[in-house]
C-alpha cells in the first residue's frame, strides 16, 4: 500500500503534555537564565568596581586629596577670577591676585593666634592638673597626659624661655612633606585657575556628539556654581560662628578669645564632630576659668545654643534645599572618608557629597543616588 500524498495528509493538532515546553517555551526559558546570569554577573562587577575605587582611594589618598583640596578650591574661586577678567586684567594676573590675597588673609590669621596656641600648649600639663579635682572620673587619663606633655616640655621649661612665635624651619623640618603637598595645592590651584577652561573645552570635545559636550559643560559649570556657592556660604556661616565663639569667650572671661573663634570657625566645617568637639572645649575653658561647676558650663550652654541656631535654621535659610543633604548619608559618609584620608578626608567630605550628587543628578541612570542624598 502505497503512503498519501502531501496533499492527502490531515493535520491535527495534539497538546503537550504536562510538564513539556510548548514550542518557543525553551527559548524564553532560556533568554530568562541568560537575563539572570547577567544581573548577577553585573552586580558582581558593580561590587567589584566599588571594592577597587575604595582601594584606590586609601592607597592613592596622599595623590587624590591634594588634588581635590585644589580643585574644590579652583572650583570656588574660578567665578570670581572670570568676572575680574572680563573687565579689566589678564586671567594669569587676576588668579596671582585673588590666590596672594587669600594666602596673605590665611597667614595674617596663623600669626595672629600663633602666640596664643603655644601660650595654651606650654600650660597644658598645668591645666590638666588643674582640672584633675574636678573630673574625678578621667583623674588616670588626664595625669597620663599631662605627664607626657610636660616629658615633651620640661627641656624647653627648665632652659631659655619659649620664642614668641614657633619657629617656622623647626616646622618646615618636621613636617616636609605636609609643606611640599600644601605647596602643590596652591600652585594646581593656580594653573586650574589659569588654564581650566581650556582644559575644560578639550575634556568636552572627546566626546562624539553635540549632545553629549553640552552635557559635559553643563555638568562641570553648574558643579562650580554649586560648589563656589555652597563653600562661600559655609566659610561666611562659620565666620559668624566663630565672631560668635569669641564673643561668647570674651564675655564668659576666658583668656584669648580670638583663638578660639578661629578654632570654632575651623572647626564647624566639620559637620557633627567639630561643633561638639568645640562644645566640650569650652566646657573645659569653662572649668579653668570658673570656680563653680555650673557657672563654669555657661561658655558652652552659650555655644552649643549658637550652634543649634546655626545648623536648624540659618543654614537652612541660605543654603535652600537644593543642596540639602540627608544627615544619615553625611554621617556615613564621614566616617568612611575619615577611615580612608584621616582628618583631612573629614573636611573634604561634604563639598565631595555635594559635588556627587549635582553630577548624579545629570547623569542618566543615576538619579537614583541622588535621590538617596537628598
């Protein structure tokens, strides 16, 4: 018998089976596994991404830091070099100008509180036996201390007096390296100054599209205007904290109040731990400075309340919500900037959050950090 013709053929359709893939199911199951295994192989390089930037980060700090210190520096100084250019002077002269009048202002202070801070370190095992019968608690610690500032001193105090001012070789001996990095920020801060928007112009134009330079500018111009806004309101609202602080130490009878307005003011850039470092100095000063142990916390009742005005709501008031952050981030990001650069990561912390969140808030796709900032 012979078999039918193609056309003789009935085709009937027959279900599958339970528990067998219909056609097309084995690809969609395989396009899913696939789609999995680049979600975890894309968050495993998202990890292993952020584990090398931080290492990077902690083994590179003594290049990295200088380098932002300048450009944070750069970045707040360039609008004022740019408006003084387009009216009267060559940019090479106006930066020389604006930087010499900004490290004559820093050393005028540095010499002005110089005397009193060595007054302050030379009498410190004095004062530590002095606030020994008051803080019965820390009695141990602060003999421990106050025995190893007067080994450290007692060359010095059983010879010649003390100079007026420290000796600046003695320092520059010291501390070598601490003069040759400061030295490159100021001269990087410079040539940033000088030649940063050409370097600017030549970082956009590797970019393919029209689009994509634009964005670049517009990125790095509302970062400086962000930035320089944000550094000039902190250092005027740390200005007043510190004409605040001495105020508070002048009336309160405490020796040398400009030092500590300059320190209060150094201090406050530092959000959390410099206000309250402050606030137990003062309750310190206070015990030196009064007999009675409730009179002797007026200095800091009186600062901690200028504080509070000063972070609730006049900070707030300038600075808007623009560049509001939220505090858990601050904290965290403290102390994961403090872990990796030490002290000087601590002060640089917050304008590099602010920086992070202007670029993440124009870059597509990471809008979402942002959002986690704010």
């Amino acid at each position: 018998m012979n078999p039918p013709r193609w056309w003789q053929m009935q085709w009937h359709w027959i279900a599958p089976q339970a528990g067998e893939p219909a056609v097309g199911e084995d690809e969609r199951i395989g396009s899913a596994r696939q789609q999995r295994q680049l979600a975890s192989l894309r968050l495993t390089l998202v990890w292993l991404s952020l584990l090398a930037t931080l290492a990077v980060m902690y083994l590179a700090k003594a290049l990295v830091v200088p380098v932002l210190l300048a450009l944070f520096l750069a970045l707040s100084l360039n609008p004022l070099v740019a408006s003084l250019t387009r009216r009267w002077l060559p940019r090479a002269l106006v930066a020389m100008l604006v930087l010499g009048t900004g490290l004559a202002a820093v050393a005028l202070v540095a010499v002005a509180v110089a005397e009193p801070a060595q007054h302050w370190i030379e009498r410190a095992p004095e004062a530590a036996r002095l606030l020994t019968p008051r803080m019965r608690a820390v009695t141990q610690q602060i003999e421990a201390a106050g025995r190893a500032t007067q080994n450290l001193t007692g060359a010095r105090a059983a010879g010649t007096p003390s100079p007026v001012l420290f000796d600046v070789w003695d320092a520059v001996a010291a501390a070598p390296r601490l003069v040759v990095s400061l030295f490159g920020i100021v001269l990087l801060v410079y040539f940033l100054l000088v030649y940063g928007e050409d370097l600017l112009r030549r970082i956009a134009g590797l970019n393919g599209s029209f689009a994509s330079r634009r964005n670049t500018i517009d990125i790095v111009r509302v970062m400086q205007h962000e930035i320089s806004r944000y550094l000039f309101t902190t250092t005027t609202i740390n200005t007043l904290v510190g004409a605040g602080a001495t105020l508070i130490a002048f009336s309160c009878g405490i020796p040398d109040p400009a030092l500590w307005g300059v320190l209060a003011l150094l201090l406050n850039f530092i959000p959390y731990f410099g206000p309250l470092c402050m606030t137990v100095l003062f309750v310190l000063l206070g015990l030196l400075t009064y007999p009675k142990f409730g009179a002797a916390l007026t200095p800091a009742s009186l600062f901690a309340a200028l504080v509070i005005i000063e972070g609730q709501f006049l900070t707030p008031l300038v600075l808007g919500r623009r560049l509001q952050l939220d505090p858990l981030m601050i904290l965290v990001w403290l102390m994961l900037l403090g872990f990796l650069w030490g002290a000087i990561g601590i002060v640089v912390a917050v304008p590099l959050l602010v920086a992070l969140k202007i670029v993440c808030q124009r870059v597509e796709g990471w809008d979402w950090f942002a959002r986690l900032l704010s």
